[in-house]
C-alpha cells in the first residue's frame, strides 16, 4: 500500500511539471508567434505574418485547453 501511495504522489508531481511545462511552451508559442505576426505586418510578408498568426492562435488554444484540463482536476 505504502508504494502505491507514494507512486501515486510521484505521479502528482510529474503532472504537475508537465503542465507547467505545457502552460510555457503554450505562451512561448502565442508570443512568438505574435512577434512573427508583427514582422509579417511591418515588412509586408503575408507568408510570415500568416504563420505567425497560426502559431499565436495555436497557442491560445492549447493554453484554453489547458485551462479547462486544469479545472477538472480540482
């Protein structure tokens, strides 16, 4: 029982590294991407300031899906 306990609490833990690590790489995304964005914007390339736009929008979505992950757990 006491192993189960404590893999259990590992596992907790690990979770928790993983999302926080998840939530950084999430707004590492949108801001770069929002940065590209811009680039694309200010030098008048529609291919970057597209990827860039699809970069910060992906990660605002996973940083939403995310939250919702998180709020079932508690």
């Amino acid at each position: 029982m006491g192993t189960t306990g404590a893999l259990g609490a590992t596992m907790m833990v690990a979770e928790a590294i993983m999302s926080g690590m998840d939530k950084a790489r999430n707004k590492f995304d949108e801001l770069t991407g929002k940065a590209k964005q811009k680039y694309g914007e200010a030098t008048g390339n529609a291919s970057v300031e597209a990827r860039g736009r699809r970069r910060r929008v992906g990660g605002n979505l996973r940083q939403a899906g995310q939250k919702i992950k998180d709020a079932f757990k508690r």
